[in-house]
C-alpha cells in the first residue's frame, strides 16, 4: 500500500510498505506524467529540464527586458512545446516554427510566410537576442505594446493560424478548449502551474518565456569584445578588415550641406548601438515602404530585430532582409542606406538618415563595403542553430 508521496525535484516518488499479502506493489505508478513521455520520449524531460533561466548571458550585456515575466526553466520548456505544435492552428498545420526557423535565426528564408489562410503580410522577423533590447513593443509596426501580447496574435489572426473569431474562423476560446483536451497539455500546465487550468496569459507567459530564452553570444564579435575594454578599441582577433568594418558601423558620419559623406563612418550604430545591436526604440522608417492593405504606403514599419546573427558565420543569410523580404543580401542592405530617396508622402523617415532634410550619400566604396560586410559576419554564432533546448521536442 502506498505510504507517503514526495515530491522532490518536480518527480513524484511513491514510498511503501508492502505486507507479504500485498501482491499490487509493482504495479505502481512511476510516471505522473505518462502523456509527456508518450509523445516527446526522452526529448523533454521533466526530471531534468533544459537550462533556460540561468544561461550565461556576458557582462558587457545590460540589457534585459524580462523583468516582469522572468525566464523559468519549466515556463519555457512549455513555451517550447507551444511554439511548436501545429495543434495552435485552426487547422493543426502551422506552428511558430514553421514562420520561425531555428536553423535560420528563428526566422523565415521566404520572402513572407505561409499561413493556414494563405500568405502573411509581411516578412518574419528574426528573434535572436528578444530579450536583450530596449524596445519593449513588437512586430515590425510595433503594435504589440509587449512581447506576451504578440506571441498570441499572430494565433488569432485570419491569415497565420487562424483563430481569428471572424471570416468564418473558430473564436480563441475553441483553442483553448482544444488544448485542454490534450493529455500532455494536462500535465505540463498542472508541471508550470500548478493546475491544468489553460487560459491565454499562461500560454503568453510560457511563450514569451521561451523567445526570451532563445540568445547568441558566442560570436567572434563576443570572444574579442571580452578581451576588450570597450567597443571602440581594436578586438585583438578581428583582421585589418573587421576592424574596419567596426569602426565604419560605429563612428557616426560627416555630412556636407547637400547630405553627402565627407569623413567618419556610417552610422549604423545610430539606430543600432552595440553591444547588443537591438533597435533604437526612437527610431522612424528605414526608408523601406510598402503598401497598407493594398492601398497607399506603409510606412508604420519602425522595429527591426538585432543584427546579431542576420546571417550565418559563413555569410549565408538567414532569410531575406526587412518587412517587405525585398534585400537579398548584406550588400543590397548597404547599398539601401548609401543612397536614400525621399518617397513622396513619407513623412516618417528617420532623422538620421536625412542630415540638412535631406536623403543621406554615404558614397561607399568597395573597400568600405566588403569592410562592413565582414564585420556583420562577425555578430554571428553558431550554437543557437543547433541547441536541442530549442528544437522541436516532438
């Protein structure tokens, strides 16, 4: 007969005594949570979790906008679960992942993703390093006033999963009613929360825990700016052509009075301050603009994601460049802010890029140009494309 429960570490061990007429003793349950284990095998373990919450994070980095809702590593490992079931979408093809991609930052190499009602409208951003940005709204307009209110909108639009309420879309509540039918959502709700109970700001909270978990910081960027008192100085492991690169990016140009480079560098880190390389929340348009609901220019697009990781260690790009998907490359990226055009009706371009009111000429030339390509390469890691923590447990 079954004497006492403990629980120790999140496992329950079931102590007992057993008479000699007492012939069940065997039969004893040994997993409470048989669901978990029957659909994820040895990929998640709720007996020994994933560190999520105490993962080095370098000391030069001082920024962390977790504080309100702190990377646990039982809130994320459920986030990881959710991020990745395609269960989340009205017709269980889609999933986060399919518009975010581990092996390419976590985010998309198609100019916009598909989702369960066609396309989206715009491409998907990367979320390297979400946690280590001031900007604290999301999505490339920003209309997401946090990370939490973000992870379920996209579940709730028409056009991405499908949970929209409307257009003849089942409402958010039929998803939650779904979730909860499923066994292993049982179990790691009651695992997190202490009840099976699932509600939209549990999942917002174990998703957001889980984006915020997902960093890099074991670029060559890293490994000289831990060997270096500050940004400016030379990293004793860049060649003669990063160094370049890194100092074009961080020294703010000399303009003339028709807007043309004279001397310094370019600017980047104007809107793009080392060492996190997260967006300037003051910043305006780009000078990107598309169209808004097939009429007129858009250009509401403000955020971008850190430049950590926009491409791969070996240059390959993790997917087309900004809201509308429409740069290539690194170089058509660079090419973009050498010579910026005022659109008619934009009325929102960014100062920066318009000294005396008028489009910047940063006049690069090749050298410049290859300098600071090779410095972008250096804000890559490798280890956030391969870390089983976040892949998919299923």
């Amino acid at each position: 007969m079954i004497k006492k429960i403990m629980l120790l570490g999140g496992i329950y061990f079931f102590l007992t005594s057993c008479n000699k007429d007492d012939n069940n003793y065997e039969n004893l349950p040994t997993n409470l949570y048989p669901n978990v284990e029957a659909t994820f095998g040895s990929s998640l373990d709720l007996g020994n979790l994933d560190n999520y919450a105490t993962q080095f994070i370098p000391t030069y980095i001082t920024k962390d906008n977790s504080i309100l809702n702190p990377v646990t590593d039982k809130g994320a490992t459920l986030g990881r679960v959710l991020f990745y079931d395609k269960n989340l979408s009205s017709d269980n093809t889609i999933s986060c992942s399919n518009c975010h991609v581990q092996a390419n930052a976590f985010s998309d190499l198609a100019v916009v993703s598909d989702g369960v009602n066609g396309t989206t409208t715009r491409h998907s951003m990367r979320l390297i390093n979400t946690r280590f940005a001031n900007e604290s709204k999301f999505f490339w307009d920003e209309r997401a006033l946090s990370l939490e209110l973000q992870t379920t909108m996209p579940i709730k639009d028409h056009g991405e999963m499908g949970f929209s309420g409307a257009n003849g879309d089942p409402a958010f509540g039929i998803l939650i009613t779904k979730l909860s039918t499923i066994g292993y959502y049982k179990e790691l709700f009651k695992f997190v929360y202490g009840s099976e109970e699932i509600t939209e700001s549990k999942i917002q909270t174990a998703l957001a825990q889980f984006v915020r978990s997902i960093q890099s910081f074991d670029s060559k960027y890293d490994a000289g700016r831990a060997l270096t008192a500050n940004d400016n100085q030379p990293f004793s492991n860049f060649t003669a052509q990063e160094n370049l690169g890194k100092n074009l990016f961080l020294a703010p140009p000399v303009f003339n009075a028709a807007s043309s480079r004279t001397g310094g560098g370019v600017g980047c880190a104007g809107c793009h301050a080392a060492p996190e390389f997260d967006i300037d929340p003051n910043t305006g348009n780009n000078g990107i603009i598309g169209t808004l609901n097939g009429t007129g220019i858009d250009i509401t697009n403000t955020r971008a994601p850190s430049l950590r990781d926009l491409v791969k260690q070996d240059g390959t790009t993790n997917g087309p460049m900004m809201h509308t998907g429409n740069l290539a490359t690194v170089q058509n990226t660079i090419g973009h802010y050498g010579t910026i055009n005022l659109a008619p009706g934009n009325t929102n371009l960014d100062p920066r890029l318009r000294p005396n009111g008028i489009g910047q000429q940063l006049n690069l030339n090749a050298t410049e140009v290859n300098a600071l390509i090779a410095f972008i390469k250096t804000l890559s890691g490798s280890n956030v494309y391969v870390d089983a923590k976040w892949s998919s447990p299923f």
